[in-house]
C-alpha cells in the first residue's frame, strides 16, 4: 500500500513492538500520522497480521483494531507454546 520505503521510514519513526504490546497507542500514532489513511492501513495490518498467524478472521464488523491485533498475537502465542 505504501510501499518498501515508506514502511521503513515508518519503522524508523516508532518502534514496531508497541503494536503487539500497545495497540491502542499505535492507532493514535497511526491516526495522528495518516490521518483518514489510517483505517485502511489499520486494516491492511490486521489482515496481514492474521494471515501470518493463521487467525482467519471472516467476520471482522464489531472488532475494533486493538481487539484484532490481541486476537493475532494470542494466536500467534499458542502456536509458539504449542496450544493451537
């Protein structure tokens, strides 16, 4: 969506651990940054988040993001410890 550069101009700006550790202060620095881009990209990171971790997420209305990005790292936490 942004492209290579960018993510990493991104990833320069703020540490990319505060979206598994602080999601709610993420989308404000999301929201703050992007502005009305960032539902779309609030939504292209929980898509791509789930589909690494294996969280199908079919019916996605009703979660907000901080709620999509704790269900992508519990799943992803279970499949390290073993508990799928």
């Amino acid at each position: 969506m942004l492209g290579p550069e960018t993510c990493r101009a991104i990833s320069f700006y703020f540490d990319i651990r505060l979206l598994a550790n602080e999601p709610e202060i993420f989308a404000g620095v999301l929201e703050r940054i992007f502005g009305a881009s960032a539902k779309g990209l609030k939504r292209m990171i929980t898509d791509m988040l789930c589909a690494r971790v294996g969280a199908r997420m079919e019916k996605r209305e009703g979660y907000s993001f901080q709620s999509l990005i704790r269900i992508a790292k519990a799943k992803f936490l279970a499949s390290v410890s073993g508990d799928t």
